[in-house]
C-alpha cells in the first residue's frame, strides 16, 4: 500500500516553501503573525499543498514537523524535496546530522563539500535511514504528497543514472517518488521515449517543468503523466539568469507570468488531471510575490474550491 495519500479533488495548487523572506514581506501574512507555523496556518486557508523545501537543505526534525502538522487542517499535503545528498548533488559538512560529522571527515572534497558516491556504504545507509526517519511524522498524519528527486544538471541519461534512480525507489519502497531532471538530455528525440517507458515501469512521476528554454540544460515543457501522480513546477522563464553563477536564488527565479502564458498551461493540466489520480502544481518563481499571485491565478483559472474563499489575485 502506499504511503502517500488520496484525496478529494485531483488537482492540488501550492508554493515552494510558505516562509520565503520577499514573501514574508509582501504583504500575504497579516502583520500580527510572526512565526513559521502561524505563517503556515495563514498559508493553509489560501492553499492545499506546500512545497518543503528546506528538506533539501537540511533532513526534517521531528519537533519542526509536528508543528508544521499541527498548524495545517486535514487533507493539507506536503510535497517533500529529497535531501541534496541523496540527489547527487554537493552538500556542506553543516547539512549533515552532527552526529555523523566526525566519520563523514574523510569524504570531503577540496571545496568543503561531499558527495553520496564518496561515503562508505554504512555510512550511505545511515543517511537514507535519517532521511526516512525525517518524515515519518508526514506519513503518520496522512500529510505526505510524495519525494521529489531533483536531480543535478550533470545526472544524464546514462545506466549508472538508470540504476541510480531504481535504488532510490528500492531505498524508500511503497512511497510516491517524482523524478525532475535538471538536464533536457532525457527527454530529447533519442532518449526521451526509454525515459518515459522507465519512469511508467517503475510507477515514478515524472516531474513535467515550466523554465526557460534555449539553454543547454533546458528541460521541454513535456506535460506527460507517468504514474498514478503528476507533478508540474512552474520555474519561471528568465532565461537571462538561468544558468548564471553566484547570483541570488530570487533573480534567478525572477519572473512573472502573464494570464497567457499560465493560460498555456490550462489544457496540458486537465489532460494530466483525466490521466492521472492526482496533480500537483507547485510555483517555484519565488521573487517578491510572483509565485502566490500566479498560484492565486491559476487556481481561479482551473475554477478549483481553496479552503476558504479567495480574493482576486491582485488583492490577497
């Protein structure tokens, strides 16, 4: 059985994290709340699922989790990111538990980070467990949506990747897992028919983006429905900051969608939505307010019910 959960209604519209400071900022929070979980509660009169981003930075506690739990009604979902070393990509010495640190020590590489491939298999086992452990309190209050793996722009379509991605359905069995690529290597004319056949095999959601095109990592706006799940992540489309180094997360998510380009998205949804249980669309192009305004936006596109009645997008 899985450890996700159904529920009413098959399309679900959400952010990538509640308590991003330009967001914070902007207005959305009435003034009198001040914490996370107070935020979270606001949040959860506006949306149905959230985006937990921080999970890819740092593994879950149980004492954050029990309150983001408590402050959200039922049927709130939680789409979890994988943490970052279990997605290949680098990850600081202070991402890991404390208490794995002083045996981790050997495995760091000349700029501070580490990589799961560097790890002894105790000790890769150990990370996985923790991860695990992390959200359990999610499966137990019938809250987790499912795990998105994002993979790195270098992860390509090649058979250690293949396996790559099998051990990590092996690792977290009976569990919802979305796949998003970072590279459009695995949904080009060559690969893109064995990518798509894998992912349905092996019940992973392939995780369909919205992001800039053009580029030599760009991933195709494929709207493909790969398991009982679909997953759709609205990047945004500033081409320019795209692929730049060293600039802040908000300029690369930078943009604003106009009511064309969400209206885009509208019959590639419902087709997702008549292939699969459930849909998720989570907006990722946190810049100021950009994200909930277009959420707002395409919830009232899609005609869906929120917890509590919504207000035009421009208002709050």
């Amino acid at each position: 059985m899985s450890r996700g959960i159904k529920r009413e209604g098959k399309i679900s519209v959400g952010l990538s994290s509640w308590a991003d400071p330009e967001l914070v900022e902007s207005g959305f929070y009435p003034k009198e709340i001040k914490t996370a979980e107070e935020r979270l509660h606001h949040y959860a009169t506006k949306f149905s699922i959230v985006e937990l981003d921080s999970s890819y930075h740092f593994l879950p506690t149980r004492r954050n989790s029990s309150l983001w739990i408590n402050a959200t009604p039922q049927g709130f979902l939680f789409e979890v990111k994988a943490f970052s070393l279990l997605t290949q990509h680098p990850t600081p010495m202070s991402s890991i538990p404390r208490d794995l640190r002083e045996t981790i020590t050997k495995a760091i590489n000349k700029t501070g980070n580490i990589y799961l491939k560097d790890l002894t298999a105790e000790l890769s086992d150990a990370i996985w467990f923790r991860f695990e452990s992390s959200i359990q309190p999610f499966v137990s209050a019938g809250k987790l949506g499912s795990i998105t793996f994002q993979f790195p722009p270098w992860f390509h379509p090649r058979p250690e990747n293949y396996e790559f991605i099998l051990e990590c359905k092996e690792r977290l069995p009976g569990y919802r897992l979305a796949i998003e690529f970072r590279t459009g290597s695995w949904l080009t004319e060559e690969h893109r028919e064995q990518t798509l056949n894998f992912l349905k095999k092996n019940g992973l959601a392939l995780v369909c983006v919205d992001e800039p095109q053009g580029l030599r990592s760009s991933v195709p706006p494929l709207a493909e429905a790969t398991a009982p799940l679909a997953v759709v992540r609205f990047h945004g489309r500033n081409k320019k900051n795209w692929e730049r180094k060293n600039i802040p997360v908000t300029e690369k998510y930078n943009y604003f969608y106009d009511e064309h380009e969400l209206a885009e998205w509208v019959p590639a949804i419902k087709k997702l939505a008549g292939e699969a249980e459930q849909v998720f669309l989570i907006f990722k192009n946190k810049h100021q307010d950009f994200a909930l305004k277009n959420a707002l936006q395409m919830q009232e596109m899609l005609e869906l019910s929120t917890p509590v009645a919504i207000r035009k997008a421009d208002e709050y």
